[in-house]
C-alpha cells in the first residue's frame, strides 16, 4: 500500500537532530512572544491617556476659576474705591458675596426683617409684569431650595414618544389644579430633558401607574443625559433584584396585566399579576421611602 506523497515544493525546515538518528521533533512550543506596539502606537496611546486624565480636571478648574472672576469684577463694581485693595486677590469676591447673603438672610429671618419683605412683596404683586415673574421665580426657588421637596429628587423612566421606547425623566411634584380635574388618573409631573443641554426638555403629566423609579441617583441621572448614554452608571441593586426582567412593551399593542413591574432594591415594588387588575398594588412614585410604580 503506497503512501500519497506530498507535492513538491520548497523543503519545509527540519527538527531532526544532528546525523539523521533520534525522532524527529515537532515546532518549538515555547511561550507565544506578544505583540509589540510600534513607537508611533505607543506614543499616541500615553498622547490621549494624557488627554483623560488631565481633561477633566482642567476643564473644572477652568470653568471655576472663569465663575471666580466673574464674582469678583460684579463684587469689584459694587464697592466704592476708597475700599479697593492695592493688589488683586482671588476669591475674595466671592468671599464678599456669600457673607452678604449670610447676612440678608439673617435679616431676613428677623421680625424687622419680615416686616419689610412683605412690604415689598405687596408692592411688586401690584405692578402687572413684575408680579408675574417675580410670583413664578419666587415658586420655582421655594420648591427646589425646600428641604423636604421631592423636586428633582427621583429619576424615573417613562414611555416617550411613544410605547416601547424609554426616555430618562425626573419627577419635580404632584400634579394639581386644571391639568390633574381634567384627566381621570393621577399623575405626576414629570421633566424630560434634552441631550445634551438638560436645561431645555419637555414637561409631561405622565399617570403614576406609567412611570418607573430608578435606584439610580439625580447626579448619575444628570451624567448619562449630558453624554448622550455614553456615561451610564452601574446597577448597584442586589443580584437577585437584577434577575428579574424590566417592563416591557410593544408598540402599538397594549402589553395587558401580564406585564411585570420593576422592582426596586429595597423589595417595595412585586408583581401585580395575581390578581389580574392592572391597577392593584399601585405605589405612589412620590411616597416617602420613595418607592415607584410601572405599568400595570
């Protein structure tokens, strides 16, 4: 029985040792060698290694340093000469600047003090422009400066712009007066910023049984809107929590009671499925231990 034998060609380098006797030997097996970077490569990777870890911090000193400045020039046109120092020193503007709120608010906070600011607010509530921007920034700074406000206090997913497609929003309250007697279910207000300015967005009145509370902080929420879902904070739930599958939805067609809801670290949300109503078990999205509600 002949063997096939192999085409012609150039003779392949033999591992046979010295005058032909010994078994023939197999390619050496040593330790791959890795891969070396040329210098141009290695370069360019310390280049923007460099460009990561000096960005940030510069960017931020920057931006404070620029808030810095502007301070202390608006604080500098307010003093009188006399009083202006022969040399130049950082901050100190800024310095003069929460002394003097410390100060009003002290005042403020007197009897003197009452006595006088509602006598001013008499006054501007009777001029017809003014007592309208005055009456909405005064609203707007009382409920995010309030210490038990639930303003901007919970981000929360919700279905827009239309079934099974998720936005990040943030709750800023409850929703009261015309908008809450007109519709049938509760809702909340709900804002909806934009990527990657999240001072403009939308505001939406989204029923409590729609929207999702996340585990997720305001800041990490803030983040992952501002870098357009490049930054994305890690799911810090328990594992077994994480097993459990996020709500789903298809467009167009209503996911009916069989759809789960999600649930929080802290165990609060579970499913609704047994009893078959969709709106059974629906926890408030603003209630103290801040725990959320889907759709049921």
């Amino acid at each position: 029985m002949s063997i096939p034998q192999r085409p012609q060609g150039p003779a392949a380098p033999s591992h046979r040792p010295a005058g032909g006797k010994g078994p023939a030997s197999g390619p050496p097996t040593g330790p791959v060698q890795p891969h070396r970077l040329s210098l141009t490569a290695r370069l360019r990777n310390h280049f923007f290694a460099g460009i990561l870890v000096t960005a940030p911090a510069a960017i931020t000193f920057f931006v404070a340093w620029k808030f810095i400045e502007f301070v202390d020039k608006q604080v500098a046109n307010l003093i009188p000469d006399q009083y202006h120092l022969d040399f130049s020193v950082p901050g100190l503007g800024l310095v003069v600047m929460v002394a003097l709120l410390i100060a009003i608010g002290a005042f403020a906070t007197g009897l003197v003090g009452r006595i006088l600011f509602r006598s001013g607010e008499r006054l501007l509530n009777r001029m017809p422009l003014i007592r309208s921007i005055y009456g909405a920034l005064k609203q707007i700074l009382e409920t995010v400066l309030a210490q038990q406000s639930t303003a901007f206090r919970q981000v929360v997913l919700v279905e827009y712009p239309r079934r099974g497609i998720w936005a990040i929003a943030f709750i800023t309250g409850v929703t009261e007066g015309e908008v809450q007697n007109l519709t049938a279910q509760e809702c909340v207000n709900v804002f909806l910023p934009t990527t990657p300015n999240p001072t403009s967005g939308f505001l939406l009145f989204v029923p409590r049984e729609d929207i999702i509370v996340l585990d997720m902080s305001v800041e990490d929420g803030i983040k992952m809107v501002i870098s357009g879902g490049i930054v994305t904070p890690p799911d810090r739930r328990p594992e077994e929590v994480r097993r459990v599958p996020l709500v789903s939805a298809t467009p167009d067609v209503d996911p009916g009671p069989s759809r789960k809801r999600s649930p929080r670290a802290n165990g609060d949300l579970v499913d609704i499925n047994g009893g078959g109503n969709g709106d059974a078990g629906v926890e408030s999205a603003l209630s103290g231990d801040g725990a959320g509600a889907s759709r049921g």
